[in-house]
C-alpha cells in the first residue's frame, strides 16, 4: 500500500505558527509572571517584617532585663560581658552621671565612646537625657534611636534614664544592625532566586501548554497542505492527458474521436474528483446541508440495486441482492446522501472484483441498527492497512491502482456516515475480498428539513 500524496513540510508547525506559539508563550509569561512576583514580593515583605519584629522583639527584652536588673540589683562585668557576647550588644552605664567602668565583651569597628557619644545625643534629641534623673521615681524613661558607625555600620540603640534604689541609672544599648541586615539580604536573595526559577519554569509550562493549544491548528494546516498538494497532483494527470490528446488530434485529424472520448473520460474523472473535494471542503467548514427524513431502508436498497446494477453489469460484473424477509426499520437521513455512499461501496468493489464475479449488495437489521454492506471478491485490504483507506488520497498499491480510485470516495462515505450517526466496518470477505459494512443506528428522531453538516 502506499501514498500518492505529495510530500507536506516537515514539522506540524510552519513559521507562523511557531511566532504565534512564542508570543503566546511570552503574554503568558507576563501574566502568571506577574502574579508570581506580586505574590513573591508580599511573601517576601511579610517575611522579612517577621524577621525585624522578631529581632526588635529580643532586643527589647534584653534591654527590660537589664532596666529590671538596674532597679533590683547590681550588676556585675562578667554578666555585662556575656550579654554582651551572646546577644551582640554594646551595653553603657552611669550612676547618677558617673560612667561605670567596663571594658565590653568585644570591639566594634567604631570606638565605643565615639557609639555612646552619639547615641546619648540622638537619646537627647528625641527627649530622653541619660545623664539626668528620670521623670518618675517607678518607671524608667526610654527611647528607640539609630546610630551610624564610622565605617558606615548602623546599630540599633536603646537609651535609658532608669530611677534605682539610691538615684537614677543613665542606661544606654546598642545592637550590631549588621547581622540583621545580612539575613534580610540571604532572605531577599533567596526570593529572586525563588522569582527567577519560578519564571523559568512558567516559561517552560508555557511553551508546552501554548505548542498543546496549538497543535489541533497546526495539524490542521497540515492536512490542508496535504489535501491540496495531493488534489493537484491528482489533477494533474486528467490534465495531462487532455493536453495531450488536444496536440495529438492536431497532429493526426483522422484519430480525433478515439481523443475526443480520452478527453471527456478525463473531463468525467476531474469532474468527480472536484465533486468530492467540494463536498470533503463543505464538510470541514461545516456548510455540508442535507434533508433528513424518515428513509425506508428496504426501498433505499432496493432502489441502489436497481439503479447501479446495469453500471456493475457495464464492468462485466453482476450486482446481487440479498435482503432479508422482514421488513427492515425505517431510517432517518437524506435517501440521496446514502444513496451516495452505497454508490462510494459498488464503484469501489467494482475497481477491484474480478471479471465475471459477483458484487452481493447485502442488508440486515442488528441490535437497534440496519446494517448495508457491500462485497466483492477481490484482493481484499491487508489489515495493516484498514486504518488508512479512510484517509484522503489513500490508494491501495498492485492491484489497486486503478485510475478512478482517488482515494477520496471512501473519505467522502466516512463523513455521510458520521453525519448520519453510523459508521463504517471493514472486514474480509470470506473467501476473500473485502466488505464494506455501513451501520445506520435505529432511533426516532423529531421531524427536521434541513441538517448542516459537522465542522
């Protein structure tokens, strides 16, 4: 078996479709993009406000431990000096303005009295004197600063006038930004990485969900390529032979009948091909009308029989008839339509019966279906290949290489037998030979003048 269609480009996606699919693929990008940064950038947000409420959280409570510690008790270097280390503050204190002596439990990149100076006056500027007594004698008087260090580092500073048992305690803390800002930037890297894969990953989906919605289009062009390629090629051997004939009946006068009959048995195959192709473009396009109405199934076959037996009988075959005793359902459909594809089985059994054989046009009623089948004798259809005789411009190699096969008959009786609700089973004829079922299904249908046909 083998194909007479010329070969279509390669791919099922020709350039148009291809720019088509990347700016599908870029818009929806951008908008599910788009979502995934805004939804990234809160999460973020959310985070990294979590992360400083958090870090202020502890800070403060050091900072209450130590004002509580001033107020109950003395406080010993050791403990300022683990305080110090395991929390990374810097801590100072005064006694009633005399500045106690501690050396702190590590050394910032900016001098510690240059820290205090400038904490102590950012503490004055917002109202709170750590060298003056407190307000009250219960509750210690406390602001929240920030101070910048000489090598551009920021701290986060605490300052504190806090009444005691024999005065007051200036009190001022100071926490090392730097840690804190570090994790801020892992937590704001750690998204954009977040953000650049996501990105990556929707492009990707994109571009398989785009190539998906694209595919049936794409595939489409392609078949239509494939049809109009294979229809001029098909056209072009009736074409042929006209052109021919018409240069040799100038050459020779005395043959212009036997190439006028050439002719119009040419004129007669181009005709059929653009029939079909007209009614396979009317279908794809959904324009295909036909009459539905109750059919009587014994009277349809009955009529084909009479109608194309002396056609069968013209190819030195004989058409037989075999119907059964009761009277078949009735059908509902267009009788021109079926008669149509009747017609598609008997040229089609009679390209490949055997002179002298017999075509048996054959009906029966099964299970809420009447079944019409037609037979021959012949080679019969490998059934590798009973897949693809549906399919257009298909032809059979050897002995199926007759001139009026196009394969496009067997096309045309597949779509009026979907637009009828059936289908079409073939089989071997036993014996051999191949058989072509068409199955009508049995069911009342409400009374309608007109049906378009499928897209």
């Amino acid at each position: 078996m083998k194909r007479r269609a010329a070969q279509p480009p390669r791919g099922p996606y020709t350039t148009p479709l291809r720019q088509l699919r990347r700016r599908l693929t870029f818009v929806f990008t951008v908008l599910t993009g788009t979502v995934l940064t805004v939804f990234l950038a809160i999460t973020l947000g959310l985070a990294q406000k979590q992360t400083q409420l958090s870090a202020q959280s502890m800070f403060d409570a050091s900072v209450d431990t130590l004002i509580v510690t001033l107020q109950t008790g003395s406080v010993s270097d050791t403990a300022l000096a683990q305080t110090e280390a395991a929390d990374g503050l810097l801590i100072f204190i005064t006694d009633n303005g005399t500045p106690l002596f501690f050396s702190g439990g590590w050394t910032p990149a900016t001098p510690r009295g240059t820290l205090l100076e400038r904490a102590a006056e950012a503490g004055l500027a917002e109202g709170v004197n750590m060298d003056a007594a407190p307000r009250s004698s219960v509750y210690a008087s406390r602001v929240t600063v920030t101070v910048e260090g000489n090598a551009g580092e920021h701290y986060t500073a605490a300052v504190c006038s806090v009444p005691g048992q024999r005065g007051w305690y200036g009190l001022a803390v100071l926490r090392d930004d730097g840690p804190l800002r570090r994790t801020l930037t892992r937590q704001a890297l750690l998204y954009a990485a977040l953000l650049s894969g996501g990105l990556a990953l929707l492009g990707a989906v994109n571009w398989f969900l785009a190539g998906r919605a694209l595919r049936p289009t794409a595939e489409a062009l392609q078949k239509q390529r494939e049809f109009v390629a294979a229809a001029g090629h098909e056209l072009r051997g009736p074409l042929a032979v006209v052109k021919t004939s018409l240069s040799a009946m100038q050459a020779s006068p005395a043959d212009t009948p036997q190439y006028l009959a050439a002719i119009g048995s040419e004129a007669d195959r181009m005709a059929r091909l653009v029939d079909d192709l007209l009614l396979l473009a009317g279908s794809d396009a959904g324009t295909w009308r036909m009459r539905m109405e109750p059919v009587d199934a014994d009277a349809l076959v009955i009529g084909a029989h009479e109608q194309f037996a002396p056609l069968v009988k013209a190819r030195g075959l004989r058409l037989a008839l075999d119907l059964p005793e009761e009277t078949l359902p009735p059908l509902w459909g267009d009788a021109g339509r079926l008669r149509q594809l009747l017609l598609v089985f008997i040229s089609n059994a009679c390209a490949y019966a055997p002179a002298g054989s017999d075509v048996t046009l054959r009906a029966r009623a099964e299970k809420g279906r009447v079944l019409l089948s037609v037979e021959d004798h012949g080679p019969g259809v490998p059934d590798a290949e009973k897949a693809h005789v549906f399919e257009r411009f298909y032809r059979a190699d050897k002995s199926r290489t007759g001139k009026e096969h196009y394969g496009l008959g067997l096309s045309v009786a597949q779509e009026l037998a979907a637009l009828h609700g059936g289908d079409i089973l073939l089989t071997d004829t036993p014996g051999g030979g191949a058989t072509f079922t068409l199955r009508l299904p049995v069911r009342a249908r409400k009374a309608q003048h007109t049906h378009t046909g499928p897209a």
